[in-house]
C-alpha cells in the first residue's frame, strides 16, 4: 500500500470517529437537563452501553492525536476537544451537511 492510500484511509478513519461521537453525543444530549459551566462546557450524560464506545472512541482518538494529559481522564478531554474541532459543530462543517 503507498503513503497516499494510507493517509487516505487514515484520514476516512479520523472523520468517521468524529462522526460518531459527535452522533453519540448529540443522541444524549438534552438541552433541558444539561448543564452549562461558566466557561459554555456543556456536561452530556452517556449511558452504557454507549459510553463505553465514546471511551473507546476517545482513546483511539488520543492515540491517533498524540494527545496526553496527567490523567487518562485529561487525556480523553484533549482527545474529545480535538474530535469535536473535527466533526465541526459549527455552520461550516461539511459533515452538517450529512445530517438531517
């Protein structure tokens, strides 16, 4: 296989584990019951089964990133605040033109 191909699924990889921790997410997430941090961080709730996904979406995402932290804890923040950089939460992502 050459670079190219490699870095072509690498990349179809990262956008998919975006993709579906943003979807996991936003299927948890209740505006009513959420709570909002003075800095805007929004707490989401994630039942099991589906949290053990999002954990195992975000170690594989902090692997992938080279991110780390002094915890493993700080560690999936960092992976989950670049996932969400990339799955794009704003107007201009191209993944909100997937959603219904």
């Amino acid at each position: 296989m050459i670079a190219s191909e490699r870095f072509e699924r690498a990349a179809v990889l990262g956008v998919a584990v975006a993709e579906e921790t943003r979807r996991l997410l936003s299927l948890h997430l209740d505006p009513a019951a959420s709570e909002e941090g003075a800095d805007g961080t929004v707490l989401v709730d994630v039942p099991y089964p589906d949290a053990a996904v999002v954990t195992a979406l975000l170690d594989v995402a902090a692997e992938c990133f080279g991110e780390r932290g002094g915890s493993v804890e700080e560690t999936r923040q960092a992976a989950l605040e670049t996932l969400l950089q990339l799955a794009g939460f704003d107007d201009e992502s191209q993944l909100n033109s997937a959603r219904p």
